[in-house]
C-alpha cells in the first residue's frame, strides 16, 4: 500500500506562484510515475503534469505548459509541482498521484492506482 500526503496549496492573487509537494510512503519501487491532478468544481479531472523516474521524462497538459514545473527526488520519494502565473482558471483540488501507468498513458487517471487527499488552490483575481 501507498499513502500520499499533499502539502503547500492555499490562496493566491492572479499572477502568483505556489508550489505543491507531495511525499509518498509505504511499498513504491522505482520504476513508477509521480504527478498531479486537478478538479475544478463542476468539472471533470484532468490532468496537470507528471514525471517518470525512469528516464526523469516529464509530462504536462497543454493549458499549464510554460507556467508549471513538475520536479522530483526519487531518494525522498517526493514529487513537487511549481505553479507560476496562476489565473483563476487553475482554482482546483490538486490531487498528488503515483502509479506505473503505460507509456503515453500519463495523462489518464485510470493509469494511475494511488491518490492523495489533494490540497486547495484557489486563485483570486
């Protein structure tokens, strides 16, 4: 079994920044994937960004390229996601994950078979 634990979200002004960290414990082995999702109210989940330690290849959606950085330390099994420029659009559930979803599979949540209890990010304009 896996436990996730999310820390860092909170409020923000448009234009802010915050980071996002997630720490896992329990039985993980390497060769797995570490990212985020987001639920917004109303909305459906969709993913943020993910990292695959094998290889440290990355992963994000097309609506936070460019304003997020998704980073790791495999040794800390630990996962962080740099928010930059934040608009109100990316207020959400931020939900850390791990799993070993197939390549090019990333993005789909039904890859990934632990969750987090996700962390508020409410950004106000």
């Amino acid at each position: 079994q896996v436990q996730l634990v999310e820390s860092g979200g909170g409020l923000v002004q448009a234009g802010g920044s915050l980071r996002l960290s997630c720490a896992a414990s329990g039985r993980t082995s390497s060769a797995y994937v570490m990212g985020w999702f987001r639920q917004a109210p109303g909305k459906e989940r969709e993913f943020v960004a993910a990292i695959r330690w094998s290889g440290d290849s990355t992963f994000y959606a097309d609506s936070v390229k460019g304003r997020f950085t998704v980073s790791g330390d495999n040794a800390k099994k630990s996962v962080y996601l740099q928010m930059n420029s934040l608009t109100p659009e990316d207020t959400a559930v931020y939900y850390c994950v791990t799993g070993w979803p197939s390549r090019h599979f990333e993005g789909w949540p039904s890859e990934y078979n632990y969750w987090g209890q996700g962390t508020q990010v409410t950004v106000a304009r």
